[in-house]
C-alpha cells in the first residue's frame, strides 16, 4: 500500500494512535485508590466470569444493619485461569471477605485484589503491580 498524498498518511496516523490510547487506558489503575484498601464481608450476588474482566458484586451490611451494594472488578479470566481460578469458585449467596482498592469517585466498587471464602480458602488476583496498593488493616 502506497501513500502518495500528506492526508492519508495522517488518517493513518490518527488511526493507529487512536487504537494504541484506548488500548493502554484500558489497562489503567488509575480510578482506583492506592492509598488504602476496603475489606468488606458480605454476601455474593452474582460473580460474572467474562470478558474483558471478571466481577464480582457483593452486599455488604453495616454496624446498623444498611445494605450497601459494591461492584469490585477483577482481572482477566485469562489470567485467572492461569493461576488457577476457577468460574464455579465462587457463587450467589457464598459469604465471603474481600479486599479491595476503592474507586476514587467514592461510588461503592472497586478493584478486587484478594477474597477469603466461606471455607477459608485465601485467593489473591494476578493484579499487575499489586504491591502499588496500600493494605489498610482490618478492623473488627
């Protein structure tokens, strides 16, 4: 393919850097706190195994009894998979502890990076540079 005229070389151009930023952003962490993390006991309501991510949304009370409903999402089921992650692992109505980084908009969601399941069983996500996340304590 040849491009004899300035135009269409900076349609292309356009083009492809189009494609590399939505690409990179979508890879970013940068709604989320790295300051301090939420460690919420509740109940699942449903976990989506799917692509591009996984999720997870869970009721969580507080001292008063209030439900609040937080969507927190996961990695790739690709990576996952690779660590050995099941889709079964998790189910509606499992009681289960998570750990999460907040959203930094203050909406109830945020960036799962470990759970603990009824059973006891600890799973930590493959987060690409999880270390960047500042474990708050848990309270009881």
């Amino acid at each position: 393919m040849t491009f004899s005229r300035p135009i269409q070389w900076a349609r292309l151009s356009l083009a492809v850097l189009m494609v590399t930023g939505t690409a990179l952003a979508h890879h970013s962490f940068a709604v989320y706190d790295h300051t301090r993390t939420l460690n919420l006991k509740g109940t699942v309501t449903r976990w989506q195994w799917s692509n591009p991510h996984a999720y997870l949304d869970i009721d969580v009370k507080d001292v008063s009894g209030a439900i609040k409903h937080y969507t927190l999402e996961g990695t790739s089921i690709n990576m996952l998979q690779r660590v050995g992650w099941r889709s079964n692992m998790i189910k509606a109505r499992d009681q289960v502890t998570a750990i999460a980084a907040p959203l930094l908009n203050g909406e109830p969601g945020g960036l799962l990076l470990e759970i603990t399941l009824a059973n006891g069983e600890r799973h930590e996500l493959p987060v690409p540079a999880a270390q960047t996340f500042k474990r708050t304590p848990e309270q009881d």
